[in-house]
C-alpha cells in the first residue's frame, strides 16, 4: 500500500494538527500526506479514465472492423418491403424448435452445462421475440369487390434480433421525433440492420427476398399510384385487375388501340435509333360512364401495368413538379390525367395557373411536361375528357396526345354484347332488349346500373326498360 495512503488511513482527526503551509517550498507538496493522497487518487483516476476511453477505442474499432451496417430511410422504395419482411422473420416460434433441440440433446452432459444451454435459451428467446409491435392494416379484395381489413404485425420502433440463413442480424427502427418528412408529414424513420463483415452479402439476398415477397403480394393485381408532394406513393390496396373483356366498345375500338399500346411497348429500340422522345400519349373522350377509366383500367391489368393517378388541380403543385413526377413515374406504369378539361377551361388556357388556384400548374407548364425532353424512358400517358371541344389544340397536337379515341354512347352492338355479359343464358332476348331501347342515348354506365338492379331476371330487364330513362 502506498505509504502516503497509510499515513491518511491510520491519522485520527485527533492527531492532525494544524499543518504549516509554506509558499516558497515546493517540496512541501511531497510530504504532506493529504496532498500525496490527493494526486495518488487524481493519478488512479486518470489511469482509469484512459483505460476506459481505451476501451471504449478499442470496442468501436471492434466492431468497426468486424460489424457491417445497412441503413434504409423511410423515403426509400425498399423500406415497406423490407419491415413487412423482417416482421415475418421475426415470428416468435421460428427458431423454438431448434433451441428446445439443443437444450434436450445437451441436457445429460452435466449440471454446468444444461445451466448454460438453459440460460443461452432464455436469452436467444428473449432476444428473438420482437417486443416492441406496430399494427400494419392491409385490405383484401374479394371476387364481389368487397373489402376487408387484414392486420398484421411489423417490428416497431427499437432492437430486435432475427436470424436469416445462419446469420444473425440486428435490426434497429428508430422513430426521429423531431424530424419529420416533409413530403408526408410522417416521421422520419430509418432500419439499420447489422451483421457480421463475413455475412455482409446477406444484405443482398434480404433485399432481393423482401421485394420478391413484395411482388407476390402484387401479383395479378394493378397498384394505383397518387402523387404525394414529390413523389409517388402507392394509394390503398393493389386492386384486382379488371377483365378487359368486361368493358365492352364498340366494334373494334378495344383491339385498335390495345394494338397501338403494345406496338409502342415493345418497340423501344426503334425509337431510341430514331433519338424519337419515347412517349405515346393517348386521348379517351366522350360523354360520362362509357367506360373511360375502366377501360384505361382494364388495360393497364392486361399489360402487367400499374397507374399513377395525376391530379393537375392538387394543392401545392407546380409546373416544375409537375414535370418532375412524370419523369419519375414508376416503371411499367400509366401516368392517367382524368378530365383534362377542368383543369384548364378553354378560356384559362393560358399563362396563369389553373382554374382550381390550388394548383399553381400554368398550361405552358402542362404542354412543356407532356412533351418531356428530359425524359429518355417510357413514358405511356393516358387522358380523358368529357369535353375534347374545351381543350386547346397545342395540347391534343401528336406528340402530346398521339391516338384519340372517341368512347360514345352504347351503339346497339353494345347494348347487345353487355346484355349477353349479364344474361349469359337468355342470349336470344338481347336484341328485344336492344330493340326495346330503339335507339335512344344510353350509356353503358345506366345500362349496368340497370341489369345490376334487374340481376335475377333477364325478362324484367326488357319489361322495365323505361325505367333507365324516367331516372
Ligand atoms: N363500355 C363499358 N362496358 C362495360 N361497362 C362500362 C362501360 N362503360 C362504363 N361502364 C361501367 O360504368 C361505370 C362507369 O364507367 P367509367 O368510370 O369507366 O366511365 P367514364 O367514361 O370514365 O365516365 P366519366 O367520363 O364520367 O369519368 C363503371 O362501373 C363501368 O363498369
Ligand atoms: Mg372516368
């Protein structure tokens, strides 16, 4: 022991005494006992700090060299994909068969031993169990068009631990309370996963695996796009594609322009070797419920297509975004502007932004996004309109607007062919029920209103055909 120490220890207060301090003599620091004692601590003290920060060196180099790190912020595509995925790594059962395997193998070799197996499990089961949940809604479609709600439970904000092919790997949600993202006003959130450097190539697989499994979730189904601020997020569930066949047009106006969409779609080469903007962009006009959006529905489910619904009149828009959300339109999407004409009035054609003064778009802003020079990829842009007469010429000139299509009220072919849909087993009562119409305005919207009504009964369709047009 450190004599000075000692002499601290062993003093009494009774035998201090008043101890003489001089200036002049430094060496009186060394020998009085409480100064010794004093920088004796001070000394420990230090060594220890710098042992500790040492430590603290040594742990970060550690685990700089042998951890490895992913980072996925919230605003990337991946990340949805990526938490619906590790929630279901997470399952609390998935690795209790193998523990309780080894905790009953190993459990004869020794009291010790089955200690540690049993203290090991504990942990790797405390550990696994995701504990902190979030609830995530997904809706399900049924064949009838009804909707229901489906939860599950993803990791939630904090640690979890999961193994994914031998390898464990940490998971860290962390929820920024003081950020948020100004796109959606959400937080901001970011998952870090990491593992050991040896198993960094695992990062690839989860990512490829985690958007497999997203993709299956989408199979066969159209995901409709909405634009949020700057970008484009997924609005609702992936609908059911919509049988093409279950819009009827009139004679072959379905097939023409299924053909001009594929055409464009499979030629890619030919206009890059042309320095052609690859685009195509598509009018659909004509009176209320002949089928315009569900025919550009219909569509996009039969090529395999989503589509990103652009609305011109949304708070906060502006010719440069605009502009930018064309560009960045998802792959294999339709960008669909419904009702072109409200937006922008024939009279309102001009310079200022548009009718609704919500949106800050000018026309110009419009026509120079549609053209699009900066975009090299495909860019397929529907339109609709009920007024093709409002619309200014510079808008609907080939190049913005390439195949015009006018959708009318039901011919008698139609009215024919959607009796047929609906009847299929009263075929022969289609043209009364045609006839009985004679040639008056419907559209196929109020015929579907009607036999949707008159479900269970072909005849009461043709005896109660007035009532479409008393309503
Ligand atoms: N040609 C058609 N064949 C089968 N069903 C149709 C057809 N046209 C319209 N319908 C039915 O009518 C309803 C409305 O159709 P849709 O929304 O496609 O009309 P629209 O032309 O887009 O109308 P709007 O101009 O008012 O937007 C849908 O439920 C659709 O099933
Ligand atoms: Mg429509």
């Amino acid at each position: 022991m450190n004599p000075n120490l000692m002499d601290l220890a062993t003093s009494s207060p009774a035998n201090l005494g008043p101890v003489p301090v001089t200036t002049s003599s430094p060496g009186i620091f060394s020998n009085n006992p409480y100064f010794s004692a004093g920088f004796g601590l001070l000394g420990v003290g230090a060594a220890l700090a710098v042992l500790r920060q040492g430590a603290r060196h040594a742990a970060a180099l550690t685990k700089k060299q042998l951890l490895v790190t992913l980072e996925i912020p919230s605003r990337d595509k991946s990340y949805q994909w990526i938490l619906a995925w590790i929630s279901k790594q997470q399952q609390p059962q998935a690795h209790l068969g193998k523990i309780n395997d080894i905790a009953s193998s190993e459990g004869g070799a020794g009291g010790i031993r089955r200690r540690w197996n049993r203290f090991l499990e504990k942990k790797i089961r405390s550990a696994t169990m995701p504990r902190h949940l979030a609830v995530q809604t997904d809706f399900k479609q049924h064949e009838n068009g009804n909707l229901t709600a489906d939860y599950s439970f993803v990791s939630g904000p904090g640690k979890h631990l999961f193994k994914y092919k031998n390898c464990w790997v940490q998971v860290d949600r962390v929820r920024e309370t003081k950020m948020l993202d100004l796109v959606n006003g959400a937080p901001w959130e970011t998952i870090t996963l990491t593992t050991l450097n040896r198993d960094r190539t695992i990062f690839k697989s989860i990512l490829e695996e985690s958007q497999r499994a997203a993709i299956e979730q989408q199979d066969g189904k159209t995901v409709i796009y909405n634009s949020v601020g700057p970008e484009w997020r997924p609005f609702g569930p992936p609908r059911k594609k919509r049988n093409i066949n279950s819009v009827v047009l009139d004679q072959n106006i379905a097939q023409d322009l299924m053909r001009d969409v594929r055409e464009f779609i499979n030629n890619s080469k030919w206009y890059d070797e042309r320095g052609i903007p690859y685009r195509r962009g598509y009018l659909l006009y004509g009176p209320p419920g002949t089928g315009k959006t569900s025919f550009i529905q219909a569509l996009a489910g039969e090529l395999g297509y989503n589509i990103c619904i652009l609305n011109l009149s949304e708070r906060g828009h502006t010719d440069d975004r605009l502009n930018h959300l064309l560009t960045i339109a998802p792959e294999r999407s339709i960008t669909l502007l419904e009702d072109i004409d409200a937006a922008f009035p024939v009279n309102r054609q001009s310079e200022e932004p548009g009718q609704f003064s919500r949106s800050q778009i000018t026309f110009s802003g419009l026509l120079n996004a549609l053209d699009g020079v900066s975009s090299a990829e495909e860019r397929l842009v529907f339109m609709t309109t009920n007024h093709i007469e409002r619309l200014d010429k510079a808008l609907i000139r080939p190049g913005r607007v390439d195949y015009k299509v006018y959708l009318g009220n039901a011919s008698k072919h139609q009215i024919i062919e959607m009796y047929i849909k609906f009847y299929p087993n009263d075929k022969n009562l289609a043209p009364i029920f045609a006839e009985k119409i004679g040639g008056r305005s419907v559209s196929p919207a109020q015929l579907q209103g009607h036999f949707v009504i008159n479900k269970h009964s072909a005849q009461a369709a043709i005896d109660d055909v007035e009532s479409i047009f008393s309503t």
